[in-house]
C-alpha cells in the first residue's frame, strides 16, 4: 500500500523527537570527547568503591592527547619519541595546564587555569575557575572513575580488561620483540621499547583508549599522603609503557614531581559539562 507523504513526515518528526529525548543528557561535542555520566564508583576493584561522594558528569579526551594536536598549540614538541600519532611526553605538569590554557582560548573557551603570565615559569599552587568551560587536566576521582568503566563497569583490574595485554602497551610489547620474564630495564633499551599510536589496544567499557599503559597520565590534585607533604608531587595514573604490570592497574596512585619530565609522561584533557 503506498504511503501518503505526510505519514513519512510524521514518522520521521517522531524518530528526531525520540533521538533528542534519548541523547538529552549528552550534548554535542569533539567527536574526540567522551560524555561521562556521572555517579556513584561501580568499579569493585576501584579503592573508591563503596565510599560515598557522587561523581558528576563531565567530558574526557577518548586518546591521550597526541604530537599533532600538541603541535598544533604549542611552539615546541618535547618529546623522546616523535610522531603525529604518539602522545606527546617529556612533558611537566606545567606545560600540560599551559596546553589546556592556550587551546582553550584558541577554541574561545574560558581557561581553567589562572596563569600569571607575567612570571618566567610556572611553580606552586596554580588558581582555578572551577565554572570555566575550558580543558583541564581530570581530578584523581574522574579519572579512575572513566578508567574503571563509570556507570558501565566490569569492574576489570586495569582499563577494559583483567588481561593487561588486550588494553594497554606495556614494558613487554612495545619494541621489537615481545619481552618475556622479569621487568628488566636494560633489556627493554636493547629491545628498542617506546611509546605507540593512540587508540591501537581495545577500549574500555566507556570507549577510552590508553588509560592503562602507553604513558602514564597526570592528573589535577598535589599528591599527599601521610608521609608526603603537599607542594612537590603531584599526581599521576593509568601506568606507562616502562612501568611494571601492578602500576597500570585502575586503583593504582601514581605520583611524580610537577616539574619533573619522563618519556613515559603524558596526559588527557577534560572539559565540565555545561
């Protein structure tokens, strides 16, 4: 039976109405950003499971942020490594906020940082606009959150899988042969071992790439512990490809000086959601 114009009209209006309903809660972004709904820690492995705190909604880079995009903001590529597609490293957790910072306000996006731009280098305490609409590096909590799966967990050991190889370029698989045995620094230099495309291992539950391994990623927050006073260190997550197998798991802290650069280095970016 042949269908009169208007049912198709209207077929298609109901179609674009329920689409909108169903898609209400994740604006349109970068097809690079992942919308992160937010929520209680579902993760069982996550030392964040079962502690109370809700964790909102927000935006995340799918990559580690790679050379190109670097390139394409800054006036100097740091890294060991070089490639459009590698993440960029060599980088200090200054030069990760200055990134956020000056993309930002390429793309007309309020910065998050409050960078005195008249000192010669960046050190201390750096203030924030916590309502800014602009790229930041993720706090602690958001990152193992979006690593560990968030609403869509598993609750898998590392990012996407209890089998550290099938998600993450690690010490063993990341030069010219597959390592076997025990973590051994030396062998890894004679094995020509070093950083990979983003994107190449499988995702997590949430469609991250690489937040297990490759390069281990800053996070916002000093790192402090009892033993460890605020101002030096801050932190990292997710392992990299030098690192032994128990620093790329979800619940794993990792912690460096802010100052300090690593070939194994990197980081993503975030976004609030607005």
């Amino acid at each position: 039976m042949k269908r009169p114009i208007g049912y198709f009209l209207f077929t298609l209006i109901l179609l674009l109405n329920s689409y909108c309903a169903e898609n209400k809660t994740a604006p349109v972004t970068s097809a690079n950003f992942i919308f992160v709904e937010g929520g209680m820690m579902k993760n069982k492995n996550s030392q964040l499971y079962g502690i109370k705190g809700k964790v909102l909604d927000f935006y995340m880079g799918k990559f580690e942020v790679t050379q190109k995009e670097w390139n394409e903001i800054m006036p100097v590529n740091p890294s060991n490594h070089i490639g459009d597609s590698l993440p960029v490293e060599m980088v200090t957790w200054y030069d990760c906020i200055t990134y956020c910072n000056k993309r930002s306000s390429k793309e007309g996006l309020l910065p998050y940082y409050n960078i005195d731009t008249t000192k010669d280098s960046l050190d201390g305490d750096i203030p924030i606009n916590k309502k800014a609409n602009g790229y930041r590096l993720p706090t602690e909590v958001e990152w193992e959150y979006a690593a560990g799966g968030g609403q869509l967990s598993k609750s898998f050991t590392y990012s996407g899988s209890n089998v550290i190889d099938s998600v993450a370029w690690t010490w063993k698989d990341t030069g010219d042969t597959i390592l076997s045995g025990n973590w051994n620094y030396r062998s890894m230099q004679r094995n020509h071992c070093v950083t990979k495309p983003v994107g190449l291992k499988k995702p997590n539950e949430l469609g991250f790439y690489d937040m297990t391994g490759n390069v281990m990623e800053w996070c916002e927050e000093w790192h402090v512990t009892e033993h460890i006073s605020k101002g030096t260190y801050r932190t990292q997550r997710g392992g990299g490809w030098i690192n032994i197998d128990t620093y790329a798991k979800v619940a794993h802290r990792g912690y460096n000086d802010a100052k300090r650069k690593a070939m194994d280095q990197g980081f993503r970016i975030c976004r609030n959601k607005e």
